[in-house]
C-alpha cells in the first residue's frame, strides 16, 4: 500500500530540506518531493498543515505517566491545604492503599511540607504522595510499616520519631511495593494511555526508562510484551550495569535513567558545595571508580529541557536549592552543542508534561540568553538527536527515502511559528500507521 501526503509544506531535515508531498510504502518513506506528485494507492490531503519528521522523546516512563494522567489535580495543587484535600478525597474510595503523584512544593507560596500527623489523620490505610520527581514521597504511618521502610535509609526522623517525608533507599522500597501491587492488565492500560498521549503530542518515538530498582523488572516485561501494540516504536533503556542481564533481554542499550544521586527537589543530588542554606552536600549511590568503568565509552547526552522551564527562573527550584550564582549554570545546552556532543531531548514525564513543543520552546527559551539554541536547533535535538542517541539515525529523525515512516502533520509551521507552544499536531504517522487524527 503507497500513501501520499500533501501538505502546505513538509521539512524533510534532510535533502532536499523541503517538499510539498511524502510517499509512504508500508513501513517506509519512499519519495519527497515538490510539484506533481506520484501516482499512490490512497492519497491524504493536509490543506494548510506542515509535516516534520515524527519527534523522539529521549526519557519517558510509561507506567507512571499513565498514573500521572489520573493524579492532574495532584500537579495543579497549589500549598499544603490543597494537597491534604485531595488525598481526603482520594482516601474515601474504597481501595486498600492510597497514592497520590505529582506535587511540587516549590510552585506553592508556602513551601511547607504536611506533617506525619496530618497524614496519619487522613486515612489509617497507607498513604503515599510522591513528588513530581519520584525522589521523595509523603508517607504516612501505615505506609512506613507496612511497606518495611521504617529503619532503611532515607525515611526521615526528627530526633526520633518519623517525618513522613522518605526518600533514597527507602523511597525505592515503596515504589517497588506500590509496582507489585499492580496487575499486569492494570500495567498493561497505563503504558498504553501514555504511549496514546504521545502520538497526540507528535512524538513517534519514545526511550523507555526501565528503573528496576524502583519498579522491578515486571514493568519491563509488560513494555516488551505489548511492544508491537503501543502506538508509537519503543526503545526500552534500562537503569543497570548489569551487561550480561541486558544482553539475555537482546536489548542494544543500557545505563538510561540510572540513578547515580538524587535530585535538587529532594536535596539528594549530589554537590560540589552545600545546598542554600546549609542542608548537606547530597548523597551519591556508586564510587567514582564503579561510574569511571560503566561510562569509559559514553560520550552521548539526553537532556531534560522542560527542567529548565520549570525551574530555572529567578526564584525557582534551582536558586531555592542552590543559590543564584550556581543556578545560573544549570542546563547548559549551548555549550553541550557547541563542543560537539550529541544532544537530544527529553520530557522525564511524568516529571514535566509529554508536550514536544513545550520542549523546543524551553531550549530556545532557556534562563540564560548564552545558552539558548535557534528554533532549528532545538528541532534538530527534538529528532535527529534522539535518534543518533539510539543509533538509528538514516531511520528515525529525517524524512528520505528508506527511513521510517515516522511524520507528523502539524496546524502551524513549528519552524516559524510566533508562538511554537501552541502549534498542535493534526495527524500522527509511526512506522506507517495513523496512530492519531483530529
């Protein structure tokens, strides 16, 4: 079966750069190209709208993500009194565990966190709140017993007697427990209604970031099993060193979102100077030499733009956590390009929102006007630099003949949009399937 699309314009980031039609032969781009087009099976006329290569979000985790999109209150929550209202609410359904995703103290007016006693006064079942960065939960009394957190690193104490804030050791052991107290159907859904999101959102291809310490290895399972059925290609990276492990699993890459420190939100992540205010200097989870060994031929670097957006502005996470002058150096994309490293973008949703364009428009955005890159680089990041990440560049990323049929048809140019945030997909093509149409 050979498809045309015709389009106001198509940008090929290859050559020639743009086009007026793509042909599609099944699985694969055939032909771009400007004036009279092919003869083709079907024909899909988009009158007005620009078509890209499909964009590749280079760290998402999918389980969570489906959890995120049933806990958007949680996110919009506004200061503490918010946040216990809707754990109340959440607590009067009638399930054994209460769980909640998404908060971040640093958005609110009051940075105070709940105290052990206000959660412990909602519900004597466990209740757990995680943070938007999953480095750190609220957990109540129930949940600190029954989840056997209690004398593990990271659960918190005050002179004795629990916080209710965890984090490290301990707040693994209490994701792993909430992952295993999920069915494989209940997994199975919530990677689905996140991979769904992502066709919406433009994105074709996505990087699994597999935490086994943190959710076991079912959820990697569950990813490999349905593979084929997601909407959109899926590279699993999991968070290991354990090579012999991966190559059983005939994965071709390793590392991804391994865990070697914290994070600013928690305090966890480790610095080179004390934490404003003088609350330590973080804590990191391997010795040098141990890192040296894993990362000896790593030269490739996937970062998190939204980071940026959310929490390098005066006032944000970063100067609370650091102070201004450390601050001002956080996320330095331009350097990164300018010495030759191969970049691409991520959304770590669900720690930031699985929106691509918010992305290109936090990296030509960013805090600092040194490293802010042009709207053609941040797209070239956004695609290609995912790609070259997973080593499938000639595949993903570009629109010629014999690379994916990966493309996305947007309402708006993203190349010369006023406003590159708002500019929303009307037709998302992976591997040769229309994956997503409005």
């Amino acid at each position: 079966m050979r498809t045309l699309y015709r389009a106001r314009a198509v940008h090929t980031q290859s050559h020639p750069a743009t086009g007026e039609w793509v042909l599609v032969d099944d699985r694969h781009v055939q032909r771009v190209g400007a004036g009279e087009p092919p003869v083709a099976d079907r024909v899909v006329d988009l009158p007005g709208a620009t078509i890209t290569p499909g964009f590749v979000d280079t760290h998402v985790h999918l389980t969570p993500t489906g959890i995120a999109l049933g806990n958007v209150e949680v996110e919009k929550a506004g200061d503490r009194g918010e946040l216990l209202a809707i754990a109340r609410d959440r607590a009067g359904q009638a399930t054994p565990t209460v769980w909640l995703q998404g908060f971040d103290e640093t958005r609110w007016t009051d940075h105070g966190l709940p105290s052990l006693a206000e959660l412990d006064e909602i519900t004597s079942r466990p209740l757990v709140i995680w943070r938007a960065d999953g480095h750190v939960c609220l957990a109540n009394t129930a949940a600190i017993v029954q989840g056997g957190v209690g004398d593990l690193p990271g659960t918190e104490r005050a002179g004795g007697p629990w916080t209710g804030r965890v984090r490290m050791e301990a707040n693994d052991r209490l994701h792993r427990w909430f992952a295993l107290a999920l069915s494989d159907h209940e997994v199975q859904e919530l990677q689905l209604r996140a991979a769904a999101l992502a066709a919406a959102r433009g994105i074709t291809s996505l990087h699994e970031m597999s935490m086994p310490a943190g959710h076991g290895l079912r959820d990697l399972e569950v990813v490999l099993s349905q593979r084929e059925r997601l909407p959109v290609d899926v590279l699993p990276i999991v968070a290991t060193m354990d090579v012999p492990q991966i190559m059983d699993l005939r994965l071709p890459t390793i590392g991804g979102d391994l865990p070697v420190d914290g994070s600013i939100g928690a305090r966890t992540a480790a610095l080179g100077a004390p934490y404003a205010g003088g609350d330590g200097e973080g804590v990191t989870y391997y010795e040098d030499d141990v890192l040296e060994g894993f990362f000896l031929s790593g030269h490739a670097a996937s970062v998190q733009p939204a980071f940026d957006a959310a929490w390098g502005h005066p006032g944000g996470l970063y100067e609370l956590g650091v102070g201004e002058e450390r601050a001002t150096a956080m996320n330095p994309f331009r350097t990164m390009l300018d010495r030759g490293m191969e970049v691409g973008a991520g959304s770590d949703t669900p720690v930031t929102p699985l929106e691509p364009m918010r992305t290109v428009e936090a990296l030509e955005r960013h805090h600092h006007p040194a490293q802010r890159l042009t709207r053609a680089e941040a797209i070239r990041v956004s695609t290609i630099g995912g790609a070259r990440l997973a080593h499938q560049e000639g595949k993903k990323g570009t629109l010629e003949p014999g690379s994916h049929a990966d493309l996305v048809a947007w309402d708006d140019d993203p190349f010369t949009a006023v406003d590159v945030a708002t500019v929303r997909p009307i037709l998302t093509v992976s591997l040769g399937r229309e994956v997503f149409s409005r």
